[in-house]
C-alpha cells in the first residue's frame, strides 16, 4: 500500500543523511527553515528598529494562529512563549489560592521541568503540590487522579501524553471531574501535539501548553499557551510583560491587560526563534493529523513486535488508542548499545529506566522501523557496543 506521507520526506533533509527516529526530542528540520532565518535577518539589516511595526511585534500571535488549527482553537486564543516552564508559571501565577483552595495536583509521571516549577512556585502562593503515583512508571490511573481531585484543589496541572512512556492520559475524564470540582486545568501537550489529534475544545481544557520542538519540527525556542476564551476573561498573570499591556507603547505606569491570549505575552519577543517555528507546522497541517496518527499507529505497533521477538522489555502502551509516538525498550548494554547506533547514523535516544527510545514520524519508512531493531542485532552479536563502555552516553 502506497505511503502518501513519504512524498514530504524532501522537505527534511537531514532524512537523506541519517535514519531519523527521535522526533520525540527533536523534530526533522524543514528545508524552508534556513530561508526564513534568511528573511530574519535581511528584515534586521533593511529596516533595523522599524521591523517591529513590518509585522515583529505580531509574531508571537500569528504564529499562535498557525498552531491553533494543531489544537482545535480558534484565532486569537494561542500564544507563543519562550518554554512550556514559563507559560505553567504564567498560568500559575493567575491563580488565587486562598478562600481555601490550595491545592495543585499532578502526577509522578509529568516531565520534571514543569513540575519544577510548581513545586518552587507554590509555596510563595501559599499553595501546595499533591502528587498522583504511579503503579508501574510507566500509567497514571485516571480513577486515582480524579480521586486527588477535591473541593480544596485550585489546579489541575498533568500531562496529556507520558514523556517515559508515551502513555496516553484520558485528559477529558480527568479535565471534566476538575471543573465539578471547581479546580482550572492546565495541560502540558508537549509530547502529544503533531502526532495525537488534540482538541482543546473537546477536552474542556483551560490551558494547553505545548512547543513545536519535537513533533511539529518547528525548533527550539517555539512553545505555546493556549488559553480557553472564559480563561483569558477570569485570569491575568502575575508574570506577565510589557507585550501584555493592551497599549504597551504607551508606557503606561498600570497594567492593563490586552484581551484574549494577548495577556498571556510577556517580554520582548525572541523574534528569530518565531521564523525558524513556522514552518514545520505548517508541514504538520498538510500532512494531516489523522493521517500521521494512523501511521504511527501502525509503525509503534511493529516496533513493539520487533522487540518482543527479541525478548526486550518494552515501556510503552500495548493498546495502540493509549500510546503516545515513541516506544521505549531494554536492550543489553543499552547505553552502549544506543552510542553505537548514534555512530551508525540511526538516531535515537537512550533513558535510564526506560531504554532506547524509538519514535517514528510521518516521514519515517517500514524500512527503516525494521533497519534500526536489525542495526541492533548486529551491534550485540558483533560487540559494537563495546567500543563505547564507560563512555558518557549522548544527550539527544
């Protein structure tokens, strides 16, 4: 059966070079991204201060806007922001804790940096962070999630998608539960956004944070907010900035907050990052959500087959509807082994705890979901790996 998707492969060059599989961490560059970093900078050298008003200033909301249709929202309600960690302390920072609602819950398996910041955080708000276990690392139990869930909580701050695991979160279970119980939710997406259809309007979210980074190759410096309508109504960030203010250029001494996911801006904008972001997306929505969901199914799912026939210990989700993009597994020598495949070209990434992770995209071929388990093979049956004992393993 023909693989429509292929035909995009082109637009990712690094593909002709390399065995891409590790778009869970950093997407595939698009080939346009060198010539927007080009207009960049043309922009900088030809207009010098007045490219703010040939479009600068209103990147961080038109770029939103390219990503909205990825979340199912509307024009106007994303915004884009440095990092994920900065837009969860934006979205924290608008929260009262007081009248009794204290409580923030999460669960063990949220990505470290967005738990940082609320553990840092809520003790200044007078608020405190109760943590959801997990039984296995590798689910969270929704029942035991909403159970956390209670009339003291004020935010509901999980994943939607396990960074460890790729474990899917029944996010419109936990989000509807939340808002019976009075609480905001806030969900990181970053593992989930450009592989898994997401629709904000369907979950009932508040928030949604992601970033283009991984699945929607849009690079570094590109994360988002999406903030519902009746959000942006009720809230205000205490950790805010001057593109915030609905006249920044008066220079007024009071805030006063622009409407919509305006007020969710901060500081000056990182222009350059806003260029080089736009263009995976875009390929994103060409490509189309469904279609790329449907064929990471099917390669996730022969992954899995591959590294049972082996007898690897796999951590990831046997249900296909539960699973994220990535498949992780225990290989012998996996740190070793992982440095090997790295220095044949096949790029993947290795976690302690959870192995070498796989994480096909809509440009991956059958071919090369089956070349990186033979690559394996050949590296412990050869001894390859044992080039790298006692190396540091690569941070990808």
């Amino acid at each position: 059966m023909a693989d429509g998707l292929l035909a995009l492969r082109s637009e990712f060059p690094i593909l002709a070079r390399s065995t891409y599989l590790v778009s869970n961490s950093l997407g595939a560059m698009p080939r346009a991204v060198p010539e927007r970093l080009a207009e960049y900078a043309n922009q900088w050298a030809e207009w010098g201060v007045r490219a703010w008003a040939k479009g600068w200033w209103e990147m961080p909301l038109a770029v939103g806007d390219e990503i909205a249709p990825l979340l199912g929202a509307a024009p106007g309600e994303v915004a884009m922001a440095p990092t994920v960690s900065m837009a969860q302390a934006a979205v924290l920072s608008a929260l009262d804790f007081r009248g009794g609602r204290d409580t923030i819950v999460m669960s063990a398996l949220d990505f470290p940096s967005v738990r940082y910041v609320m553990d840092q955080l809520a003790p200044k708000f007078g608020a405190r962070v109760v943590v959801v276990p997990s039984d296995d690392g590798l689910t969270i139990d929704e029942s035991r999630l909403c159970d956390a869930i209670d009339e003291r909580t004020a935010l509901v701050a999980i994943s939607h998608v396990l960074y460890r695991s790729a474990y899917i979160v029944d996010v419109a279970r936990v989000t509807a539960h939340a808002h019976r119980m009075g609480a905001v939710v806030a969900l990181d997406a970053y593992h989930s956004v450009g592989i898994v259809p997401v629709d904000v309007k369907v979950i009932g979210a508040d928030f949604l944070t992601g970033g283009v980074l991984k699945w929607l190759c849009g690079g570094p410096g590109g994360c988002f907010l999406y903030a519902s309508p009746e959000a942006s109504a009720r809230f205000a960030p205490a950790l805010t900035g001057w593109q915030a203010h609905a006249r920044p250029f008066g220079f007024e001494e009071e805030m006063d907050y622009a409407t919509g996911a305006a007020r969710w801006l901060g500081g000056t904008p990182v222009i350059p990052a806003l260029f080089a972001n736009i263009e995976g997306p875009r390929i994103i929505k060409r490509a189309g959500i469904d279609a790329i969901r449907a064929k990471s199914m099917q390669q996730t799912t022969r992954l899995i087959a591959l590294a049972d026939a082996r007898g690897y210990t796999v951590h990831a989700p046997r249900d296909p509807a539960r699973r994220g993009g990535t498949v992780a597994f225990d290989v012998p020598h996996g740190a070793e082994v992982a440095q090997a495949l790295l220095e044949r070209k096949v790029i993947i990434d290795y976690r302690p705890g959870a192995g070498i992770r796989v994480a096909p995209h809509f440009y991956t071929t059958d071919a090369e979901v089956d070349l990186v388990a033979d690559e394996i093979d050949d590296i412990l049956a050869s001894g390859a790996w044992r080039v790298f004992e006692g190396s540091r393993p690569t941070v990808t």
